[in-house]
C-alpha cells in the first residue's frame, strides 16, 4: 500500500520486519532517488502487516529531466567502455547479489509480502540474465560481416549503437527480477538507463541498483525516479530513446501509442490470462503439483501464472482430486524464512479485486473446490489459493486477468476443443502442456497462442530459458525480453557497405545495353552457383 498522506496504516498480526532492513539501510536507498532535497514524500506499507515501511522522496517532472542530463552525459563514456570491461562489472554484480541474497530476500518480501520461495527465484533469475548477458553480449553486439551487394566487390559490415538513454518502467510484483532483468540488457548494450520501479516495491529496485554500482557500474549510468505515471510519466516518455515497459495491458497501449507518437521503439510486457492443457496421458500426481506450481506463486501475482486448466474428461474427476487435495494442504501465511507455501498479496486493490472475481463468480453459480476467501486473520492481504469450476462466460474472472490465486477448471473432450478454448482470449502470454508423451506435447504447446508455452512445466522452464525469446502475443505485449532479442531492441542498427573497384554504375566505356546484359549474366550465374 502507498500513502502521499498524514493517515498511517495500524498495525496488524505478523511478523515484524527483519533485523537487516535497519533505519541505516532504508535511509541509504531512499536517499537514491533521483529527487530534490525539499521533495514531497510518499510511505508504503509492508503487506504482511500493513505497517509503514519506507518513505521515499517523489521525483518530480523537472527531476526526471535532470536525471535524464545525467545519465546523457555519463551514457557517452558507457558506451565507449569496452564490452569486456562491462562484462566484468556484470559479473561482479552477479556474485554480489548471490553473496547479498538474504538483504534482497527480506526486501522482497517485506516489501511484496510474498513468500522466501517465491523471493528466491527472483535471486536465481537475476543470477541467470547476468551472466548469460555477460557472457554473450559481445557475441551479440559486436561488428558482423553481411553479405555485400556484389560479391567480392562489397565489403558490408552490420554494427550496434545503443539507443542512448532507455526507460524503464517496472511493476511491483517481481520486485527483483521486474527491476533488474531489462535494465541489465539495456545497459550491457552500452546505454543509460532512468527507471521508474513502482513505488511498492522501490526499495529492492534501489537496492539492486546499489549493488550494480558496487560491482563498478560508473556514476549517472543508471538512475531511479519515484512518482505516478500521471505524473513523470510523459516526461519518462519525451525524454527516451527505447521504452521498456511491464504492466498491464491498459497502460501497455497508452505508453505504444505515446511512443508511437515520438516514433521511438518500445517493448511492452503486458498482461495475461494463461492456460494450461492436461492431457489425457498425464501423470495425474505430476501434473496436480504442476497445477499447484503454476497458480499459486507470489499469489498468483505472476505475468505467467495459470488462471484457466482445461483437463481431458477422462481424467478430471482423478485429477481434479489430486490437485483440490494439495492446494488444500498449501501453508498460507507470513514468515521470513522457507517455512510457508503461499504468501499474501500485495496492495488492498489487488485483494479487492481477486475478492470481487470470486464473488461473483460464485454468486453466477460457480463452485469452491478450495479457498474463496480472504484470511484477515493472517495479515491484511491474505487470501486463499482458490480452485473453481462451473464457472461460465458471464462471470468476470472467465476472461479478465485476475492476477491473484485464483484458477477455473474446465474439462474438454477432445484436443481440438481444448485449443480452441485455451486460444479464446485476446491475450497470448504463456501456456503448459501436460503429457507423458514429449514429442505430443510439444506438438500441442506450437499449437497455443501463447509466446511460451511450457510442456510439463508451469513457466519456470521457458522463462528460464534465458537464450530464448520470452514475451507475449496479441495483448500480451511486444516485443520479447531475454535471448538476442532481449538486447538487440536496445540498439541501432546501422550498415557500412564499401564499394570497391567497381559500382552499379557503367564504366565510362561501356554502353548501359550492354551493362545491362552483363548484369543479367552475372545474377545468373550467381543463382546457379548457389549464392544465397
Ligand atoms: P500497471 O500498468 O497499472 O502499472 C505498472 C507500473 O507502470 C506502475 O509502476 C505504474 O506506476 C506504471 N505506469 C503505468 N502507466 C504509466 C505511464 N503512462 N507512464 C509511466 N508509468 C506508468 O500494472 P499493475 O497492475 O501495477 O501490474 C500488474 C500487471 O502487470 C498485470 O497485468 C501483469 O500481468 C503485468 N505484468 C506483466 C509481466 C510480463 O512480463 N508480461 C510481468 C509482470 C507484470
């Protein structure tokens, strides 16, 4: 929860914050942003309890702009940084935020209220992008030779510039990865970045910039504003060379349509309502904890969380047993260690809207096979891993992200039946097959409409495989992170051709009749040589 007012937030049961999130601490992260000193300030709250946790100062319009001439000024010298010395400065990164790990655990989860288990793998996938961006950057960034116009005769050369200065804006539910992931690519690609973290989970943005300067990152490169889209946002978009954006798809086309206004590129990681298929092959025990993995994670909070299983008829009633069964047994709750299975949401808003989809799906008719209610008795923000069924196209939750721990079953006869349903959504983010038959499986996950789709996996398995392009299709987004793609949209790309000895132009002596016969001879040949 974020307050810009006096009214504070009263304590709730649960647990107090960490020993490691000390005044010093809150102090030196909050004194990073980009802001005046006379700044207005804003307070979040930490889910679990909704007590105060961090008061930040509020960057505004006229900060933005300063920190995009800082980080103009020190993109220069980024970019003539040989790669090989950022690549050192990533590694270092990488060691420093496995070493810290427990700094950002108690971070994340104070601030996002989800569980160590969820928190951790945000750790792991930081660890992965940077050391995969270290170790290929110069792979992918470096000059390559193309093929020239006239063979031999065309030298061509492709190069990277970086764009300059990137926006990145970052949402508050993979507080970690979310901050980092995108920033890392942009800035190995030799560009500035200013970013706007959602102000709920700044601390662990500012706290992940920290340690990249520790690692050797040089003054300026990246910073950090706080404040409201309404307010910094247009100024984050006049002042970018490259948008990053990840939210939801309402803001993901406003900001395409602002960056298509200022013709600058942009990437948007937008939202989801992701399907898993369960065929009528599947190891019914496999895919009841794939189920548990692939709904429940930071509360269902997830881009690529499932909210739709369809599972064969054959086997619902076995499956449906084995998965109501587990969820049933899930630890809800707060602490700050591996102890609890699933955590609490993060804001009242998401609450109420995860509350607002069951109820009214329940209320149409749909059936609780587990959870359905919130649990104030936990902390503020807790609600149940919730299992439904009956549930039918007039209830809201049937199309509309819920973005909570929420999951609709339906069952389909055939295969065909069980894509038409799994495409019949305007989003395309992720999917998961369940089968005992790989080849089958992955037969079925090229026929969903989604940018990853998983086969017996929840997401961790696409999303982990970082040399591969993840993103969405349809109002899921554009453009993908990770992969080549995932540093390339950060550059320009620019051709060199050198034209040596002889152009497109006739010699002098030679009549255009007969430059053009000869060229004609001379594209023959080449088809017939095998020239691609
Ligand atoms: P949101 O779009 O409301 O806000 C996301 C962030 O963007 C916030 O910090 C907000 O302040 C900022 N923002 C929004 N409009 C802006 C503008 N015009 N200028 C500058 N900043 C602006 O999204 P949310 O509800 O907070 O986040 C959850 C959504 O994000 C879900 O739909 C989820 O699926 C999606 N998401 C997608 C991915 C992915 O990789 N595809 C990952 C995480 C979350």
């Amino acid at each position: 929860m974020v307050t810009d007012h006096a009214s504070r937030p009263t304590a709730a049961r649960g647990p107090g914050l960490p020993a490691s999130i000390t005044p010093a601490l809150l102090e030196r992260l909050t004194a990073q942003v980009s802001a005046a000193p006379d700044a207005s300030r804003v307070t979040t709250s930490a889910p679990y309890t909704g007590v105060p946790l961090a008061d930040f100062p509020v960057s505004t319009p006229e900060d933005v702009e300063a920190a995009f001439a800082r980080a103009r000024i020190a993109q220069k010298a980024w970019a003539a940084t040989p790669i090989e010395e950022r690549k050192k400065i990533l590694l270092r990164y990488h060691d420093l935020v496995l070493a810290r790990q427990d700094e950002a655990l108690d971070l994340m989860q104070a601030e996002n209220g989800k569980t160590r288990r969820d928190a951790f793998l945000e750790v792991v996938d930081i660890g992965i992008v940077s050391r995969y961006y270290a170790r290929n950057a110069a792979k992918y960034l470096g000059p390559k030779r193309r093929r020239g116009a006239i063979p031999l005769l065309t030298h061509t050369t492709e190069l990277r510039h970086p764009k300059g200065v990137v926006t990145v804006i970052s949402p508050w539910n993979y507080p970690l990865s979310m901050a980092a992931s995108d920033t890392i690519a942009a800035l190995m690609a030799g560009n500035a970045v200013v970013q706007k973290p959602d102000t709920q989970t700044a601390l662990t943005a500012l706290w992940s910039m920290d340690l990249m300067y520790e690692a050797g990152l040089p003054a300026g490169v990246w910073q950090m504003v706080i404040g409201r889209g309404s307010s910094i946002g247009g100024t984050l978009m006049d002042n970018a060379d490259y948008m990053m954006f990840t939210g939801s798809t309402a803001s993901g086309r406003k900001i395409a349509g602002d960056a298509g206004r200022r013709l600058i590129g942009a990437s948007l990681e937008l939202g989801g309502k992701n399907a898993m298929i369960v065929l009528d092959d599947a190891d019914i025990e496999k895919a009841a904890d794939g189920a548990v993995a692939a709904c429940f994670p930071s509360a269902g909070q997830l881009c690529v969380s499932i909210e739709r299983l369809y599972v064969a008829e054959s086997i619902r009633d076995e499956f449906i047993a084995a998965f109501t069964a587990r969820t049933k047994n899930l630890k809800i709750g707060a602490a700050y260690d591996y102890s609890i299975d699933v955590g609490s949401l993060t804001t009242p808003s998401q609450l109420e809207t995860v509350a607002e989809h069951v109820d009214d799906a329940v209320a149409k008719g749909a059936t609780v096979l587990a959870g359905g209610k919130a649990r104030p008795d936990l902390g503020p923000l807790f609600y149940e891993p919730t299992i439904l069924t009956d549930v039918t196209p007039d209830m809201t939750l049937y199309d509309h992200e819920t973005f909570g721990p929420v999951v609709s079953v339906y069952s389909y006869r055939d295969i065909d039946e069980a894509i038409s349903l799994a495409n019949a959504t305007p989003y395309g983010l992720n999917g998961s097959v369940w089968t005992r038959n790989g080849a089958r499986g992955r037969a079925v996950a090229a026929r969903v409409h989604a940018g990853t789709v998983n086969v017996n996996e929840a997401f961790a398995a696409a999303w982990g495989s970082i040399d591969a392009p993840m993103g969405g299709m349809g109002d899921s987004g554009l453009g993908r992170r990770h992969g080549a793609d995932g540093i390339l949209k950060y550059t320009e790309p620019q051709t060199i051709a050198h034209q040596r000895i002889q152009g497109f132009t006739p010699p002098a002596r030679i009549s255009p009749e007969t430059w053009a016969t000869l060229l004609t001879g001379a594209l023959k040949v080449l088809k017939a040589a095998g020239v691609r």
